[in-house]
C-alpha cells in the first residue's frame, strides 16, 4: 500500500508542470510584479500578453532564474525554483528544465561559430553524448526544424531572420526541456515567416508534448498558439482564462482596449475603425 501511494505521488508531481504562486518583485520604489499567479500543464501553451512595461519580462526573469522573486514560489513538477540554487549540477538541471527562445536570435546566436556548433554546445555542455553521438543529435535537431547540412555548416549572419529563429529552436529543444519561453519570438519576423514558426512550434509540442509560455503584445498571434491567455497590466494579472474566451469576449477593459489595438482589415494608421464608426 506504502509502495503505491509514493508511485502515485511522484506520478502525480510528474505532471503538475509549472505552478507559479504569488510572484512579487520591486526595483527601489517600483513594483515590477504584483502578486502574479498561474498555472502551465505538460505540453499547454500559454500566452503572458500586455504592453511594455508590464511586467512580462520581470515575470519570465523570475521563472528561468535571472532573478529572484521578493515573494512567491516557482514549481516545477514540485520541485522548487525560487530559491538559489545550490551548486553547479543544480544550476546546469534548472536550465535543462526551462528554456528560452528570444525576439532577436541574432543578437542570441554566437557569431563566430557555424551553426551547427552551437547547437551541439549544448549538448557537450548537459549530455554524456560523444562527439559523434552529439554530431548526429545535432542532425536530427537542425532536420526536425527544416534545416539541412547548408545551414549546419553556416554562421549566423549567412540565415534568414526565420532560419536563425529555427537555429534558436533547435539549440533550446537540444536538452529537451520541460517549458520553452518565447519571449516574443515571432515579433522581428515578417509575417509570412511568423507563419512558418508558429506551425513549426505547434508541431513540435503536438510530438514532444513541450509546454509553451510564449510572451508578446501581439495579441494577432496569441489566437495560433496559445490555449490559455494571462494578461498583465503594471504588474498585476488583470484577466487570465482560455484563448477563446479572453479574445472574443473580454472581461477587462484594458484587455479590450489591448484587442482594439490590434489593427484590422482594410485600417488606416490615424483613421476611425472601418468596423466600429466615428472615433
């Protein structure tokens, strides 16, 4: 009876995925981050929106460690985050466990270095792999985001913005982690191309069953890849609840004012809404 209780304890603890409780951060006088709170289940996708300034960097800071919470907890499968950790291997797990992909991989990727390397350095830095072992997981990666030997062999500046953005994705799924970040990862890109990404994204938690907090102000992707949305005013989580739901019926006005924002068919810049009159 013992032994079955403690299986299904950690089984359970196993799929709790990310708990986030009453997240508090202040720089001087200013509160960054007031009391934040939600949950993100294995393989969900959830989108943090709100304008800059509102506390979704902070929040996301917090989550892989850059910063310390005031107050509140950070769990993952149970397991705490918030505190500091305690020695390298520690440290090295934290970072196995969330990763993140960034809005400018330029500005992410090593210029110096092929692509290729810096997908395997990873690898070399939190697997046992062998070199030819890394060298065939580095394939395999490059090959699940559309990229082939020509990219593998080529530096940064010889991509696309959307090809180093699959080279982002495939360095942060090397150590196959729990939760991808995507801090407005689509933001830099045209839009044919934020197409291209958000249908490789999807792909990839629909196989690997990664659970996604994908931040933005763009609420015209949020629709596409998100299941949950958490929307942040000055720190503080104003309406949160299924994508449907918080997009097509909002219950916060500042949410609404953040949908009214979202320029429509056939908008100009200084004009009235062609779909809702007189200014």
């Amino acid at each position: 009876m013992t032994t079955t209780t403690s299986t299904t304890t950690t089984t359970d603890a196993a799929r709790q995925g990310l708990v986030v409780e009453g997240l508090r951060k202040t720089f001087g006088g200013h509160t960054a981050v007031d009391g934040v709170s939600f949950e993100l289940a294995p393989g969900a996708s959830l989108a943090l929106v709100g304008e800059s300034g509102s506390g979704k960097t902070t929040t996301v800071r917090m989550l892989v460690g850059l910063e310390r919470p005031d107050s509140g907890t950070v769990r993952l499968d149970g397991r705490d985050r918030s505190a500091r950790a305690r020695g390298r291997a520690e440290r090295l797990a934290r970072a196995r466990e969330i990763q993140m992909v960034f809005q400018d991989p330029y500005l992410s990727l090593d210029p110096r270095i092929t692509v290729r390397a810096c997908v395997e350095e990873g690898l070399r830095l939190h697997t046992d792999l062998d070199a030819a072992a890394r060298r065939a997981r580095v394939a395999e990666l490059l090959d699940q985001v559309g990229l082939g030997e020509r990219e593998a062999a080529a530096l940064p500046r010889r991509l696309s913005g959307g090809q180093r953005q699959r080279v982002a994705i495939a360095r942060a799924l090397a150590v196959e982690p729990r939760v991808l970040v995507l801090d407005e990862a689509v933001a830099a890109l045209d839009v044919s191309i934020q197409a291209q990404i958000l249908a490789l994204l999807a792909a990839i938690r629909r196989d690997a069953g990664i659970g996604y907090l994908f931040v933005t102000h763009d609420l015209a992707v949020v629709r596409h890849i998100a299941d949950e949305v958490l929307v942040l005013k000055s720190g503080q989580v104003v309406e949160q609840g299924p994508a449907a739901r918080v997009l097509d019926a909002p219950e916060h006005p500042y949410t609404r004012l953040l949908l009214d924002s979202v320029p429509r068919r056939g908008w100009v810049p200084g004009a009235a809404r062609p779909d809702r009159g007189p200014a």
